[in-house]
C-alpha cells in the first residue's frame, strides 16, 4: 500500500504549531494562520516571525478579497486550521455565518477557543456535513494538497454552493516542468514531502488541472494567479539557512526545504484560484 494511503493523524508540522496554543489565551486573527504567507516585495522580505505573520495576513486578504464577502453570506472553511480565517472574516464582514471544518480534533479545540463567533465542524473536506446549496463561499487556504482528492472536495464544494457562490483555493500546483524530473528524483521529492507534510496523495497533480476537475463539476474558472513569487521568501523564515539543505535530518525541515526546492525550481507553484458555481 502506499505511503499516503498508509497516512493518518496530522501532519507533522502542526505538531511544532499546537505548542504555541497549549497556554489558553486570547488570539488575535493573525496569531491564528498555518500557511506560508505572501510578500509583495519579495525583494525586501525580512526573516523574523513577525514578518512571517504579516506576510500570513496578506496572503489571508487576498483569498478573502476573491471571496466578494457581503453581509449575510455563509462561508465554508474546509482545513480551517486554527481559525484564523474564520476569525479574519468575520472581522472583515461581522455580519457572516462561519463554517470551520478540519479533521483533527485539535486544532478545532484550539479554533473552538479561539475565535468566539464561528462555528467548528469536524469532518473530512470530501463528505462535508453540509446542505446542498446551503454555502455562498468555500475557502481552502493552502490544505487541499492534503485531501484525499481534490477532484472530491471540488465535487462537494459545488454540491454545498448556491449557484452564483464562489470556492476560492491556494493550492501547490506541478507544472510542466515535473515531468522533466527523473523517477527517481520524482520518489525522492515524494517521500520527503510525506516524511514531514503528509498526507500528500497527489504531489504531482495525477487527477488532472484544477481547472479541469472544477470545470466538470459545474465551476468556472474567474482567477487564476501564481504567487509562487511572493511566496518563495518565507522559506528564510522557517529554515535558518534557506536555501542550503537542513544540517539536521528533521523530516519537517527536510520536506520544508524540499517543497521550496520544488517551488524555486519551477516545479511546484503555489497559484490562486477562484470558481464560480454556474449549474
């Protein structure tokens, strides 16, 4: 059986996260995001945490500016972490319903505690406990490479939006370019990323393009973005020495490092996307 089939329980790296919430106190929003962030002056990215933190706040802004959030709306966070995104929106538009869904029991705990005005489910984002046409935005911020298949998430995401509603994704996307790669470069990448972010069922986007996979389920495409650019310079932030190879064999560092040699490669991107529900 293969390795990511084999996965369960939570990725690694949020072990290293939920240590930070152990002490129960109050979080603001952007003390709440687990994704790499997004600079806009790549060139003058600082190192520090808190420079990562900013940079985690503006890649949250650009997802919910996709969104097109009003008043009334329900949204849908499938992988919601700790809640930082639910906790954004709604500071953003106080007037929303806010569906957190994650399967891991802890981070929903922390979320639960968190963030006072959202709702937190738990579940898997491929069997959303969800009405059909119930949703008005789905967000996935950076966490669909861990769902068992994206095309399912996308099936759901269409089934529980009303027409006209919106899923908006930040996702790691193979390119041409990873079929260049050897097979044994392509095992190589593969295992490191499930050594320490797994699961990652489909490194390599064997399903088919994002694109596609909406499209069939009754998704247009609306924006298409690669911020692989803006993204590059939070690998400084998490490995002392980026780009340089780990000193120490820590499978977090090692598939941290890997996943930004993919991404400064060419190989992976990490692209923006928004859908409509058309039928």
């Amino acid at each position: 059986m293969p390795a990511s089939q084999r996965w369960s329980g939570s990725p690694a790296y949020v072990e290293r996260s939920l240590a930070r919430y152990r002490v129960p106190r109050a979080f603001a929003a952007r003390d709440l995001f687990m994704h790499l962030g997004y600079w806009d002056e790549p060139d003058r990215a600082g190192r520090s945490g808190e420079a990562l933190v900013d940079a985690q706040e503006r890649l949250n802004n650009l997802v919910l500016d996709c969104a097109q959030l009003r008043a009334g709306m329900c949204i849908l966070d499938a992988g919601c972490g700790f809640g930082g995104t639910v906790a954004a929106a709604r500071q953003r538009v106080p007037q929303l319903t806010c569906i957190g869904v994650n399967r891991d029991p802890r981070q929903l705990a922390v979320a639960v505690q968190a963030v006072r005005d959202g709702s937190f489910v738990l579940a898997d984002a491929g069997q959303l406990p969800i009405t059909d046409g119930s949703v008005d935005v789905v967000l996935a911020v950076e966490c669909a490479f861990h769902f068992a298949s994206r095309r399912q998430f996308c099936a759901e995401a269409a089934r529980v939006l009303r027409p006209g509603g919106h899923l908006v994704t930040t996702d790691f996307i193979a390119v041409d370019a990873a079929r260049a790669l050897t097979t044994a470069d392509r095992t190589s990448y593969a295992r490191r990323l499930l050594d320490g972010l797994a699961p990652w069922p489909d490194p390599w986007n064997a399903e088919g393009n994002p694109d596609d996979l909406a499209h069939s389920v009754g998704l247009a495409a609306r924006i298409h973005r690669d911020l692989t650019p803006g993204v590059l310079p939070s690998y400084a932030c998490f490995l002392s020495d980026w780009p340089s190879a780990p000193r120490h064999a820590d499978p977090v560092d090692e598939a941290v490092h890997a996943l930004g040699t993919l991404q400064r490669c060419g190989v992976l991107r990490m692209e923006l996307r928004a859908f409509e529900r058309i039928r």
